[in-house]
C-alpha cells in the first residue's frame, strides 16, 4: 500500500505541471487579443510632392497634377479623379490583404508642414501570399478635391495591410 501511495505522491508534481501549463496558456489567451488586434492592421505612409503634368502643360490646360516617389506614381484631376500605381511587398508565407490609397494635401515644397485636404482615398485592394511582390494599379474619385484642386501641393500614399501575417 505504501508503494501506491508513493506512485500518488510522485504524479501529483506532474498534475501541478500540468495546472500550471494551463493558467499561464489561459493568461497568454486573454492578454494576446489587444496584441493580435494591433497586428491585424498596418499602415506604411510615404509622401510625394505633387507637378503639372507636362501633356496638360503643352496644350495650355492645368487640370490634371502628377506624382512619383520611386515606388508609386499617379496623378490627380481638377474633377477629384486620382489614379496610383505603386509595387506592394508582402513577407511571409501566409495571405493578408493589401489595399492602396492616397491623401491629398496643401504644404511647403518637398511635403513640408502639409495641411492635409481630403481623407485617404482607397484605390486597390489585393491579397499578396508567399513573400510576392505585386504591382497595384488602381482609381478612385473624391468629389471634395474640386474646390481645394489649385491648393494641391503634396500626395501622401498610404499602404494598409489587413489580416494577421501583416508585418
């Protein structure tokens, strides 16, 4: 009897092993959903100093402004029409959804003390898996823009990842 006894007293360390497991598991549960949540969206931001379009230039006519930073390019119309292209990474193996848009603003040369005009304006909406490269190209039009259009001086583009592999 003294045999089954020691055999209880020796599983008991496992039963609290196990019991501890299970509160620091449930402990991870509840503080983990306000860490997911942050990480569900993303936002990547890089502005661009707005110019003439050259074609509206030739013909006498200002009714269009062009951007380009490198990794994205677009332009503005006097009417609130935006157009963008920019390239999209997405790393990791698993899928997250990736929309591109812009918001317009007024500020000193090179994208300095901008006031911004308009909200972002959302032109793309793509899923990206696997560690891809994808090259959005999209439009949209914000109506607001018309009576702001001559104090347009600056484009910020702005990328948002949604899903839980946004790094």
């Amino acid at each position: 009897m003294t045999h089954h006894f020691k055999l209880f007293n020796a599983a008991r360390p496992v039963r609290r092993g196990l019991a501890r497991c299970l509160m620091l598991a449930l402990g991870f549960a509840i503080l983990m959903p306000g860490q997911v949540q942050a990480a569900d969206e993303t936002l990547r931001r890089a502005s661009a100093p707005t110019q003439w379009s050259i074609s509206d230039l030739a013909v006498g006519k200002r009714d269009r402004l062009e951007f380009s930073d490198g990794d994205f390019k677009g332009w503005v119309r006097r009417d609130g029409e935006i157009f963008i292209e920019s390239e999209v990474a997405h790393s990791g193996l698993f899928c997250a959804e990736y929309q591109v848009g812009v918001r317009i603003g007024a500020g000193s040369p090179g994208c300095a003390n901008v006031r911004w005009l308009s909200e972002v304006v959302y032109a793309t909406r793509r899923t990206q898996c696997n560690n891809s490269g994808l090259r959005h190209s999209g439009g949209a039009t914000d109506a607001s823009l018309t009576g702001a259009f001559d104090k347009i001086t600056c484009v910020e583009r702005v990328v948002r990842c949604s899903g839980s592999a946004c790094k």
